[in-house]
C-alpha cells in the first residue's frame, strides 16, 4: 500500500526535518499517523520526500514532525494531457476536476463556452476558481500524484482556440464525429488536449474555429456522457493508448 501524501512547499523539503502544521498537520492527525509509519511530503511540483513519523511537533501545535529518509524528483508527464472543461451547472465541476486528477489529467483548463450556463464573473468568478484548484490540490493528494494540475484562469473561445493551435494532437468531443478516439493516432510526445463541451453542446462556429486551428472532432462511444464525465473518459482512453497507463 503506497504512504500517504501530504504537501508542504519545496523550502521545507530540502530540511532533514518536515513539519506538517495548519491544514496539512490536521489532515495529518485525522489519519492517527505514528512515528516509525511512513508518509510521502510533496511540494506539487515533482519533488517527493519519502519520510518517516517522528512525533507530534514542538511547541502543542498539532501538527506532525517527519523525517525525510530520500527525495525523488518525479518528471512531469510526457504526452501530457489537457482537458478544456466548458464549466458546467451546480458542483458537477468541482466533481469533473476531482475525477480528472484522479485518473492522470496534467491541467484542467475551465472555459466559458457559448451555451454554458453558469457565467463567472467578478467576486462569484474568482470563487470558483478557487474551488476548482482546491479540489485539484485535495484530489492529487488522495491519489497520490506528484504533480498537482495546473488550473489556469478561466478561458474564452479564442484563447481554447490558442491552445489547440499549439498542441501536438487537439480532440473535440463530438458524438456525432465519424473519427473514435479509441483509434485516433496518437503523437508519442507533447501536450494532447481535449476540448470538451457544455450540456448544450458546442456551437458550429466554435466548432469549425477548433477544426481550423488543427483539431480533429472525435466521438467516445455509442453513448452520449455528461460534460462532467466526458473528460475523465477521453483522458483514460488517452492514458492508456499513450502508454502512459501500461
């Protein structure tokens, strides 16, 4: 059974000592962890200290002393894959980026498509967006990644059509394309990003704007998916053709 993960910044993973405190050191003593057990700090960017429980901390704070035994820098992925989200209604977005990091998704990009229905602006926005980052952030640490997603700020149609101008290989999810990702020829480096859209479908002027910046329209299956699972579907099949699940 791998250890657990925690996160500290990567200052106070070059010490011989990690002390876990504020939110990390409670999530730590939720999990009654004790010393002599094993727990993995990771600053979200590739580094891991591979630690042991020394104690609790000095001075009653609650929080968790760990000795760093080794530290490993984990490369950041290569394909790597990006998934254009259209925001979806209620906490289903927050569920999509849970589900995303937990399967291998490298940046979950939110963008505000023509026919999404919730609109981020000003205070509501930007609060959001915090969420969809602390649930990236909570999410790598329960399935033990080290390298948190990126989530960038929101983005608009011509800035989606950027990114797919600039990727190796650019998906848009259509359940009506002739082409099946599960057969789509996959480039063995770069970024592979997926557009995928809201509940009410993407419009035929984002669409034909995506095809002429070099994306290919892609179907998943026989099924038509939620906009909140279609991305966690299309990264797995992505995962496991680039050999990055193997």
């Amino acid at each position: 059974m791998q250890p657990p993960v925690f996160l500290a910044d990567r200052a106070a993973l070059e010490s011989d000592m990690v002390v876990l405190s504020g939110a990390e050191g409670r999530h730590a003593a939720v999990r009654r962890l004790r010393p002599g057990e094993r727990a993995d700090v990771a600053d979200g960017a590739g580094l891991v200290a591979e630690c042991v429980v020394a104690g609790p901390s000095r001075g009653g704070t609650g929080g968790l002393e760990l000795t760093v035994q080794a530290r490993r820098q984990v490369p950041y992925p290569d394909p790597a894959i990006t998934v254009v989200q259209a925001i979806p209604k209620g906490d289903r977005g927050e569920l999509a980026v849970e589900e995303m990091t937990e399967v291998g998704v490298d940046r979950i990009v939110p963008w505000a498509a023509a026919r999404c229905v919730p609109v981020w602006q000003g205070a509501r926005g930007e609060r959001s967006l915090d969420k969809w980052r602390l649930t990236a952030r909570e999410a790598a640490k329960q399935s033990r990644r080290a390298w948190i997603p990126d989530v960038p700020g929101l983005a608009a149609t011509a800035d989606v059509v950027r990114l797919v101008a600039g990727a190796a290989c650019a998906i848009v999810l259509d359940p009506g394309a002739g082409a099946s990702l599960g057969r789509l020829s996959l480039p063995p480096s770069g970024d592979l990003l997926v557009v995928v859209g809201p509940e009410g479908g993407i419009t035929p002027e984002e669409n034909a704007a995506f095809l002429a910046a070099g994306a290919t329209g892609c179907r998943l299956g026989p099924t038509v998916l939620r906009t909140s699972t279609a991305g966690t579907v299309a990264a797995a099949v992505l995962l496991t053709r680039s050999g990055r699940w193997s």
